[in-house]
C-alpha cells in the first residue's frame, strides 16, 4: 500500500508514495535527458544557470534518453569492474494538468538502487531498493515554483526535475554484492509523469476465485484511494469485459468515503472462460472515480484459473497435470543492460513462447510490470522473487527493506493470473557479507517472510531455492541439482531428483543446465570428462563455479561447446517426459547475462548458460527445446553456426537433427541418408541422427520433415577439413559481409604451414585506429573484443563513420595482424 509521507518543506508541503500509480493516462518522459556519471557538490550544481561558451564550466553532461542504464557497457568491458556509484539525470518538465487543482506525480517503473528526486533545489521524495515501482507526487513543489515568476522566465515555463541514482556497494541492502548478476544504476526503467484528480485510486485489488467445478467465478474488486485534500464523498463505477471487451457486469457505488481500502463490488460470472497456459483467457476490470466533477478511469486485467502442487507429486492446473517447462530471466541485453525498451521485452518474451516455455521464474527481483503484462498475454506460469539473495542476513535496515519489497511485489502484482508462486530467496545459504552467518536467523526470518507472503496473499505457494535448512519452511522448495555441469553426469538427473523430491512436499526443479561459449563445437565433446564420478550427488559445491581446482567437473573441465550442451539438455528433456511425478523444471537462464563474478568466462563477465545470447541470437540449443516443447512443425540441423567440421578422410560424422515432426530425410550433397522416425527417448536428438560420410570441402545438408500433411525443410552448409593442424602461430583477417557503413571481420588462426587449428581456445583481443569504432562491450561471441576463439576464429563488427581505420588483432604467442578498412 502506497505510505504517505507528510513534510512541511519552506512554506509547502510534499507527498512522497510507494507503489505504481493506477491510470489509464500516463506520458513516458523518455526524451530531454541529460546523464552525469559521478556526483555533484550538491543540486545547485544540476539547476545553476548556464555559461553558454564558457569552457570553464563542469561538470559536463551527455544526452540520453530513458530507459538509460550507468552500466549499458562496462558490464561486460573485459579491462575494468563495473561502475558502481552515483550518477545524475535532469530535464525540464511542461506542466499541462487537465485537473484544476489537481495532483502531478512522477510514477518510477524502477531505478537503481537508491534513488532522490529534486524538484529545482527541493527533495521532493527518495526510494531504496532497485526494482519495485514507486512514485512521488511533485504538486505541491511545482505549484511552489511556478509562483516564481523569475524562476519561470529564466526555465522558460518549465520546471526543473533532477534524479540521483546510485549503486553504490552496500552490505546493509539487498540483493547482496555477492550475487552472481550486475546491480545496476540508473533510471533503467520507465518514468511516467502522471496527472491525478483531487482524490484518485492508491491500489486496486482484484481477488478472482473459481468454484469447484470451474462452473463460476466470482470476483471481489477492492480498492484504496489516494486523497491527500481530504475529499469527502466520491462515486466510484466498476466495469467488467469479457476477452472481446463486451461489457458483463457494471456498478456505481454512490456517495462513498474515498479513504482507507473497501470492497467496491463483488461480481459473479457464469461459466467463465479460464486462463490457461495454451489459452490464456483475460477480463477487463475498468474502474472510474468521480469526485467534485473531475473523473479518472483505470483499468486491471485479470483471469480465472486454479492450481495445484501435489504433495510429492505433479503440478495441476485447471484440473489437468501440466508438466511446467520453464526457463529463467535478467532484466539484462547487450549495448543497454538493464535498461530494456518494451520493444526488447516483447521480443525477448515472443521468443520464450516460441520456444515452448510455459513458466518463468524471474530471476532474482522484482521485474517490470511490462514483463509480467506479457506473461498474462501469452500464457506464461510465473514465480517471481523478492531480492534476498546470497550474502546472509543483515540487521533491522536490511530487513526492513527485504519486507518492504516483499510487500510491494506482492500489492503490485497480485492481479496478474500468470503468478503462481512469491519467491523468498535465493541461495541464502551462501555466507560472506558479515562476519557471522547464522542459520537460526535466517529461518526465522524466512519463516517471517513465509507468514508476510501469506498474510498478503494467501492465494499463492511460498518458494525458495537451494537454502536446505530453510527447506520445510515454503510451500515449494528446489534444491541445487546441475547434473552433467557443476557436479556429476547428466544421466545422474532422474536418480538425484527423485531422491530430492522425496524430502519436501512440494519438489519444483529450477536452475539447471550449463555454459556454452556461442558458435564453439565439438567433434568429440566427452574427451575430458572421463575422470568425472557419476551417483555422488549433482548439487552445486564451493568453488564448483570456479575455472580451477577441485573435483573434475564439465564446467571446470569441459569445452564448453555447443555440441555438449545440446546433449546435455536432450538428456533433461527426453527424462522429464518420463517423470510422473515431476511438477516441471526451469533452465537457466533464457539469455546469456552480464554478471560481475565471472571475468575469465571465453566472453568475459557473461553466464553463458543462455539458450540465446546476450543479443537475442539463438545458440543451437534454443531449438533443441523446441523439439520437445512445441507444436508448430519444426526442423533444424544442429550445426548452423558450426562452419568447419574436421576428421579423417572417409570418417562417418554424426549429423544431429532436432524436429517436432514424425520422420524426418536427411540429404548430404543431394544423396539421401535414409528416413528416420522420430523417439522422443531414442536418445540423441529423438533417434534423429545419422553418420555420413562428408566429402573434403563443400557439404550440403539438408533435411526434410514431415508432420501430418506439412512439411518443413533446413539446409546448412559445411566444409570438411582432413588437413592436420600444429601449434597457432598466424592469425588472419577477412571481411566476412558488409551492410551499410557496418563491416563484420574474421579472425582465424594458422598453424605456420597455413592450416586452420579448429579446435583453438586462444584469447583474441581487437583494437581500432582511426575513424571507425567497435562495436564491442556486447556481451555476445561477436560483440567483446576480448573474447575466447571458437574453433580458432572469432568475430567482431566494425562502423567505419564513413572513414579509415586499421584494426589490430592479438593473441598471445602470434605476430599482431593488422588490416585496413575503408
């Protein structure tokens, strides 16, 4: 619920608020921006006046516009730690409220992690905690500054907004340092200015319940008002469409007290249509406020839909078993962070359904309420999470703020029908912020924050992840199983899943799979895997993340290709078909992410467990899932970013084909390989899978599908390469296309007799003179300009502004190459 601050500032007053603003009209202030990265002596220095032509004054700000992040590039800057500190925004406000003597607040989606608003000189409200949405309603300090006739002539009319955010470390806030993803800075979320009548909507709640048999729904509407004047009488009018938006129930409650929270209407609605995963079926609920003749309508989407987590079993929803196929996600994308535009959400979402996923968690926050506005729209499960996570506990500010978002996850996003779980934290066994760690207290504030969630919602499971002691505490619980990465192999996952199941009544899997360093392949991915001990345990150690030391392990010892991750997740998901009692799994994550704890990963500072890079470019594996989880006639041959194969001359090399379809033919050089059914647990690739003898040089693969009365094709084409390799000891420069002003570059690496080393792990490094730039800090195989060869190459994209440029490419123990573009 929105709190509100009264503070009596000179002779005005100003009411600060949390919690997003309800209405249908609000203006995104992404234009005007300026940025300063750093400090200011104070806010004078944001709001002084200008010396137009004098070089003397500073600091000296840079245009942006919003969403805008500090950290859009030294995320993933392969020379530097990300910046973590303050930094400044400003821009000039026009003021154009249709309300007389109505109310201005600034709604913030989000913004990193501490935050200040200034209205000229004055703070007009602050806000800690990087993800929650919040608001400050700026009236008063407008009106104050607009009766300053000499104010508004020198701001021409306008009105002075200034934001300090900073990120700066801090063990007394959460999520902890520690956590294995950036904490950025910045207003990297949307920022609405938003004009109120006199008395508006504070928070609206929709509470839909089924009977029984499904037969009819009946919803409770509730609301609280935002009335700082005082208003004593309002009427309110609630509407509710059906998913054509034909209007089916319509009330006014006349002539009521707009304080406090109460029970506007409570609808009834004869069989309703449910929201499901395959059909995700929402109402409209529009509410309407008149009070004193100034009207403000909003509206709240929700769904009627049920739910079940059996006790040691699967997962029902709308009295059918549904196997949840999850994935992950950062609010996080190459050259922006997190500053994501609803554009990129959209995609990023698409791309998820597109690949069958059917749950979520969001990882680890609170996300935008755009992503879960899509979750709704697209039949998505969603368990979204509170930001506790690693580092322990702190004292009474950091558990302060831990239930205060907790609070308000759960008031924002409670009418969201895709939400099915409130997650508590993560990894919360994990030590290190203090200097004690102390397992009493912190399952009893987990179980505090169990008993919140419940008090707030009672109509959702409770849920954390790999905290074992804390383990009986939440309704759901999902233990540290990475078989076949971080511990064990991953014929061991049914066995340990099982067994971990069997120790918790409800058993949800979230979190498994592996790094895989984009366009890196295989031909024989096992090769140092032999000395990794299968049946003792696949949970997730100390030190197992890190690149040296302890057991043998793939993450620590395996190639990190493509070619094992694909086998990898065909294994979890041919099992997962077989598992009855499985109530679904999660893969982690969807997309490659920026993360501070990794900076020796092939693309430095990147987990590269995602199924898509940094940039949305699918790895091979995205349509691995595909295969299991879709519908639509799929077919794709593994190996599209997979150039060069190698072998013996007349060797048969495995061809991996993953489709949805029923048989599938494969053609090499035009000559047919045979037809083959599919077999979901004929592992690999559902049986699809041929060994064929390719020709030195030019193949081409083809492979056709078929799926009742359609049919679908994939072509790739591959060289094959019998010439042995030696030691690197050339690297070379090509220009592989060129669109526009943009030129995509090559680098491979020669033994001295010219022979590509295709199995290469070598650094490159690319450095530019001239006109041009990189396009580098990307966070992607083709965007860093550190970056580990796949298969002795790698690539990065070069804009030549029209211009000269030499690149530089290094790698270590190999003469530098050099090349010019123009």
């Amino acid at each position: 619920m929105r709190n509100i601050l009264y503070t009596c500032l000179f002779l005005f007053c100003c009411f600060s608020m949390t919690g997003k603003v309800p209405s249908k009209q609000k203006i995104r202030l992404t234009e005007n921006w300026e940025y300063l990265k750093g400090d200011l002596g104070g806010i004078w220095e944001a709001v002084r006046p200008a010396s137009p032509g004098n070089p003397e004054t500073v600091p000296v700000w840079q245009k942006v516009t919003l969403p805008h992040c500090f950290n859009a590039e030294d995320a993933v800057d392969p020379d530097v730690n990300y910046y973590q500190g303050p930094g400044w925004y400003k821009t000039l406000l026009t003021i154009d409220n249709p309300y007389a003597d109505g109310r201005i607040v600034l709604d913030f989606e989000g913004a990193g992690q501490k935050t200040k608003v200034y209205i000229y000189t004055t703070l007009v409200g602050e806000h800690v905690g990087g993800y929650d949405e919040w608001s400050v309603d700026i009236t008063e300090a407008v009106n104050s500054f607009m009766a300053d006739g000499q104010l508004m002539k020198r701001f021409k009319g306008k009105i002075p907004l200034s934001v300090r955010c900073d990120n700066s470390r801090d063990l007394e806030m959460i999520p902890s340092d520690l956590s294995d993803f950036n904490l950025y800075g910045g207003l990297y979320r949307y920022l609405n200015l938003v004009y109120l009548p006199k008395a508006s909507f504070e928070l609206i709640r929709l509470e839909p319940v089924l009977s029984a048999d499904r037969k009819e729904g009946t919803v409770k509407v509730k609301a609280s008002f935002y009335n700082p004047e005082d208003i004593r009488k309002a009427n309110v009018t609630v509407a509710i469409y059906d998913a054509e938006h034909k209007q089916i129930y319509s009330q006014t409650v006349q002539n009521i007290l707009p304080l406090g929270n109460q029970l506007l209407a409570e609808a009834r609605i004869k069989n309703p249509a449910l929201w499901d995963v395959d059909s995700p079926v929402l109402y409209t609920c529009e509410l309407t406020i008149d009070a004193g003749g100034q009207t403000l309508a909003t509206e709240e989407r929700f769904g009627f839909r049920q739910f079940e987590f059996k006790e040691k079993g699967p997962f029902f929803l709308n009295g059918r078993r549904l196997l949840l196929r999850g994935t992950h996600r950062h609010e996080d994308h190459a050259g922006v962070a997190q500053a994501m535009t609803e554009e990129m959400m959209r995609t990023e979402m698409q791309m998820m359904k597109d690949m069958g996923v059917n749950f979520i968690r969001l990882g680890h926050y609170q996300q935008s309420d755009i992503i879960l506005r899509l979750c709704d729209e697209l039949g998505i499960l969603v368990w979204e999470e509170e930001p506790w996570c690693r580092g322990g506990l702190g004292g009474e500010t950091y558990k302060e703020q831990a239930r205060r978002m907790l609070t308000n996850m759960i008031d924002q996003h409670h009418n969201h029908p895709s939400v099915i779980i409130w997650g508590l934290g993560n990894e919360n066994d994990w030590p290190n912020d203090f200097s004690t760690f102390d397992k009493g207290a912190i399952r009893a504030f987990m179980k505090e924050q169990h008993d919140l969630a419940h008090r707030l919602d009672d109509t959702r499971m409770t849920a954390i992840r790999r905290c074992e002691f804390c383990s009986d505490i939440v309704d759901v619980y999902s233990p540290s199983i990475w078989a076949g990465w971080y511990r064990g192999v991953f014929t061991d996952y049914k066995s340990v899943s099982e067994e971990e199941m069997k120790k918790v009544k409800h058993f949800l899997h979230v979190e498994w799979g592996g790094d895989s360093h984009a366009r890196r392949h295989s031909e024989n991915v096992f090769a140092n895997l032999k000395g990794i001990e299968s049946g003792k345990g696949a949970d997730e150690r100390d030190g197992d993340a890190s690149l040296y030391g302890g057991a043998a392990r793939a993450s620590k010892d395996g190639d990190w290709s493509e070619s094992y991750i694909v086998r990898l997740i065909d294994w979890h998901l041919k099992e997962q078909e077989t598992m009855p009692w499985l109530t679904g799994a999660a893969y982690w994550p969807f997309k490659d992410f920026s993360t501070p704890v990794r900076p020796e990963n092939p693309v430095p500072y990147v987990n590269q467990k995602g199924v898509v890079e940094r940039d949305f470019t699918p790895k091979e594996s995205y349509y691995v899932f595909q295969s299991y989880w879709t519908t639509e006639p799929m077919v794709h041959i593994y190996g599209h970013s997979w150039p060069v194969r190698w072998g013996n001359k007349g060797d048969r090399k495995e061809i991996l084909v993953y489709s949805n379809c029923e048989a599938v033919e494969l053609f090499v050089n035009g000559v047919s390989q045979g037809i083959k059914k599919r077999d979901s647990q004929d592992y690999p690739a559902a049986g699809l899978r041929w060994n064929c003898v390719y020709e030195e040089g030019k193949n081409e693969i083809r492979a056709v599908a078929v799926k009742g009365k359609t049919k679908v094709t994939d072509e790739i084409v591959q060289e094959y390469q019998t010439a042995k390799w030696g030691k690197e000891a050339v690297a070379t420069l090509s220009v592989v296309s060129r669109e526009g002003d943009t030129v995509l570059l090559e680098v491979q690496l020669l033994d001295k007799e010219g022979v590509r080393c295709l199995d290469s792990k070598k650094y490159i490094e690319f450095e530019i003179a001239g006109d041009g730039l990189l396009i580098q800090n990307q966070g992607t195989s083709t965007g860093s300009r550190k970056v580990q060869a796949y298969n002795g190459r790698a690539c990065i994209k070069v804009n030549l502004n029209k211009g000269k440029s030499m690149v530089a490419v290094k790698a270590e123990g190999i003469p530098t190459a050099f090349m010019e573009l123009m």
